[in-house]
C-alpha cells in the first residue's frame, strides 16, 4: 500500500477550500496519486458528483475523530470491493420527491453496479431543524431515535453502511455561500445526523439532504457550489463514497499509528482529531486555508510538523 495520509475538512465552518460542494475533491485526488488518503466525506461530496476512489478511506467525521484516538482502526476497500449499502428515508419526504431519490437508487445500481441492500422508513418524521450558532452551522433533529431504530433494522439485514436522506422542510439558501464566501448552511446538521448513527453502530454512514425544491439552477454562480447547481438530489456522492468506505474494527489493516501526516486548515486546530495527533505524537501539518475558526497553533502551545501556504505546496514538498 501507498504511504497513510489524513486530510481533515471540518464540516460548517467556511473552509476557503473545502467548505463547498465537493470543492476539495481535485485537491484530494491529486495527494491520492502519491498516497492513501483518509478523508471525511464532506471534502468529496459534490451532489451528483464525487471525487472518491479506492486510494481513498471515506471516514465520518464521528469515526475519524475516533480512529485518531486510537479506539478503531480500518480496512479499506480492495479495488472492484464494494460494501452493501442501507438505505435510511425520513418519512416526512413527500412522494414526489422520495420518487427522485428511489430513481437515484435504482440508476446506481443499473449504471455502476451499486447494491443497495435495503430501504427504511422512520416511523416518525426525524424533524431536522437548523441552526447557525457563533457563525458555525449546525442544528437539531425532534425525533432522533426514529433514525436510530430504522439504522438498527438495516444492520440486522446485513448493511455494511447507512446512507441517510432527511427532509429540509424550510430555505437553507445562503446567499454568502453561493457567491464562494460563506458557510454552509446544512452542512453542521448534517454532521449531527451522521455521528448519531456512527457513534451508535461504529458503521460507515453519510447523509443526503432532500429538498421540496429540486429544480436545476439556471444560474452561473461560483464554481465551488456548482456541483450543487447541477443536483436535483445529493444522494450519488453518498452512494459513491459508502460503496467504498472503509470497514471499522478494533483490528484493522490501518491505525492511527500508521498516519504518516494529518494535513489540517492552520486556523482550525481544536478537532478531536488533532488534540488525539499532538497527544499520540502524529505529525501535523499545517495548511493557510482559512475558516470561520481561529484555534491555531499558538493557542494550543505546539508546533506543527510543517505548515504550508497551499495544498499544492504541500503535495510537491512530501511526495
């Protein structure tokens, strides 16, 4: 296997690169040509579009701050491997759009071979409600046992990963955003809809939101959102990302003592996965990406392994 990397893109917080639709996933791919990278999915995700490949261990967040703690490690998925997905629905999605979202499911499977093993509905509506709080999006869900109990029944069926698409009953439109300089405004609750069934089950999961409006855009906007303006639903990238995610163990292929780097935003060092790196010793490096955030390093008394002005600077120096 190639040299061990992890690449950390906090979710919701205005990562300059990173904090967008999918508008990571060419940086990613290009450290995944020299190395094997373990990312969180949001770096990747892109609506229809997703930037994973099999050089690549697509971690939840809940899960990657695990791993760096040492409490689990992974198994990647061999090339042409591919884990059996369950499938999660909030029952509160209205007919006409699940239909978009069931259509995404079967061309999946008929296009790329994707299986979904099963399809839940929560017996309650799950409730999604956001938030922005200090200017980091995030939110609440009602009723978050609903989806509990509904990951529960796609395990015992044998999913190897739960993919979950909630309704967003209200306008998450950010015009900041849309313009390439704000944050995203669902991604924080999306983060909470993934750790609950993450941390319950220890199971690769990713979220996809659905919307009462799924009209293309016709619009030109910034290009780091332009994968959201050519999606009517989020659920690919998802779909993508799980088929591969890695398996979670307690003895796996890959601990956290085999990271030979963890390349973070310089201004956003308070994760539970950098604390864990400094605490056990793993090299960080440090990248000028800028975030709503401001925990560097001088606030936490450490100095990073090397810090670099950009990702490409970074990649030339370490290959």
């Amino acid at each position: 296997m190639k040299p061990i990397i992890a690449i950390s893109i906090p979710t919701g917080i205005g990562a300059n690169i990173g904090g967008y639709a999918g508008d990571f996933g060419h940086v990613a791919r290009e450290f995944s040509k020299y190395f094997h990278v373990v990312i969180n999915p949001n770096a990747v995700n892109g609506g229809i579009l997703s930037a994973v490949n099999y050089d690549m261990s697509y971690l939840e967040g809940y899960l990657f701050d695990e791993f760096f703690k040492g409490s689990i490690s992974i198994t990647p998925k061999k090339p042409y491997e591919t884990n059996k997905i369950g499938v999660i629905f909030d029952c509160a999605i209205p007919e006409n759009i699940l239909n978009v979202h069931l259509n995404t499911i079967s061309a999946l499977k008929m296009v790329q071979g994707i299986e979904t093993i099963a399809i839940e509905y929560t017996e309650k509506p799950v409730g999604v409600e956001l938030e922005v709080q200090n200017g980091i999006s995030t939110g609440k869900l009602k009723n978050p046992n609903t989806l509990l109990k509904s990951a529960k029944k796609l395990i015992q069926k044998g999913a190897q990963a739960v993919a979950v698409i909630c309704f967003f009953n209200e306008d998450s439109e950010d015009e900041n955003y849309a313009c390439g300089n704000g944050i995203d405004p669902i991604g924080g609750i999306e983060a909470v809809i993934s750790h609950l069934i993450a941390k319950e089950f220890n199971i690769p999961t990713a979220h996809a939101p659905a919307f009462s409006n799924i009209d293309i855009s016709r619009k030109i906007e910034n290009p780091k959102v332009s994968s959201e303006l050519i999606s009517s639903t989020y659920l690919p990238c998802v779909m993508q990302g799980l088929s591969i995610a890695p398996a979670i163990s307690k003895k796996g292929e890959i601990t956290n003592k085999d990271i030979k780097y963890l390349i973070v935003p310089d201004d956003s060092l308070g994760s539970s996965a950098v604390l864990s790196s400094i605490k056990n010793k793993i090299k960080i490096i440090t990248i000028k990406n800028k975030t709503i955030l401001d925990i560097n390093n001088k606030k936490l008394n450490f100095t990073p392994h090397m810090h670099f002005e950009s990702y490409k600077e970074c990649l030339t120096s370490i290959i």
